[in-house]
C-alpha cells in the first residue's frame, strides 16, 4: 500500500481517521508542469493585469477578487478571470453575474483558455484566493514556474503551492480587504514582485518538474 497526497494537511487527516503508516504514504508536489513551456517572461515586468484563473466557483475566491477589484477601479489596472463554468456545481457563479461584472468595468473576463502559459505571463500578479478543498493548486504552481508572484489563502494546499514572504504573499481566506492591502503592496514595488518571481521560479525548477514528478510515481508502481 503506498497512499499519495499533495500537501500535508489531507496526509494528516488521513492518517487520524486510517491509522496510516507514515511508511505507507508519500508527499508528491502536484502534478508537476513542463519548465520548459512555462517559463518567465518580459512581458510580466511592466504589465498592469492580475489575473484569477480557475473553475468559477465561489468557493475559489471569487467574489473576494471581484470585491478587491472594484477598490482599483478607475486606475490603470486591469483585473482578468479566465475558466470555464462548471454549471452542474451548485457552487457554479452565474455567467449572468460574470456579465455584469464585465459591463460595470470592474473585471474583463477572457473564458476557458488553453493558452494560459502566455495568459499567465502576460499578467504582473496571480491570485487564487479559495477556500475550496484543494490538493496542491496548479495555476499557483504554474505562475511559479513563470516568474510571476502570487497571492493565496492561507489554507491547505494553497498555502503548500508557495513559500510565504518569498515567492508570495498568504492572505486569510473570505478576506476581501487583506486581499486588496496585499495587491497593493505588490503594485507599489516592482522590486518585491521581480525578486518573488524570481524565487518562484527557483522553487518551481527545485519542486514541480513533470519528469521528476513521473519519476517518483513510477518509482512507487516498481516498489509495489
């Protein structure tokens, strides 16, 4: 028996509830990305968008992105959500609410993309402000990867996907106000974003490479 788990947090409830060996269970980061398509690139330095990418849910934070990018309105920044919808999710925010958003001029909503190494570089910061249940957060690590800082929740699995004060900034979950601060902060020094992005990077090239993350699963199905 051999149980994987993507951050900390699930391993230790699991084990309360199974009695699970600390032998029989393995910490893999994600599902690791290719370094060599997600990269950093110039773009990121000089842009003005901050980008919110994941299934809409209110559960992801959302309404929290959406509530701290109605405090920059009127200044030149530009707040981008791409996903798609997962309309059979209760928890699904209405299309016709993402609208009205967009109408009001508070966000530009850019839909499913497949494109989200240069949607990610072409953006100053990343946010994922969720409270969902998540493993370990690709987009987080993606961002990482690409040079770009973030800002998440201090919550299990968002919190593993960065190291605080480093690589970016942890903000308490369904917290619009400490979100926009930490936006902010960001804005204001270019500096801080380009030496976090730059750790990003290390920690994405030390943690989530696809090859090391086949080789260690492939290494457990030998094992067994």
């Amino acid at each position: 028996l051999k149980v994987i788990f993507q951050n900390k947090n699930d391993k230790k409830i699991i084990q309360k509830f199974c009695s699970l060996k600390n032998k029989d269970s393995i910490i893999i980061n994600g599902s690791g990305i290719d370094l060599n398509i997600y990269k950093p690139s110039e773009e990121n330095h000089l842009s003005n968008k901050i980008l919110f990418a994941s299934r809409l849910l209110k559960s992801k934070g959302i309404f929290e992105f959406v509530e701290s990018a109605k405090e920059f309105k009127g200044e030149n920044v530009d707040f981008i959500i791409a996903g798609k919808l997962d309309k059979d999710n209760p928890d699904c925010v209405p299309i016709d609410l993402i609208r009205n958003w967009e109408s009001n001029g508070i966000i530009n909503y850019v839909g499913y993309r497949k494109d989200m190494y240069r949607l990610i570089c072409q953006s100053r910061i990343v946010i994922l402000p969720s409270y969902y249940g998540e493993g370990l957060p690709k987009i987080l690590i993606e961002a990482a990867a690409c040079g770009v800082p973030v800002i998440t929740t201090d919550h299990p699995g968002c919190r593993d996907a960065i190291i605080p004060e480093i690589t970016g900034l942890l903000v308490p979950i369904k917290n619009s106000k400490s979100l926009t601060n930490a936006i902010s902060r960001l804005l204001e020094n270019n500096d801080l974003c380009s030496i976090m992005g730059k750790s990003g990077r290390d920690m994405a090239l030390n943690r989530y490479d696809i090859n090391d993350v086949v080789n260690k699963h492939m290494n457990i199905y030998s094992e067994l």
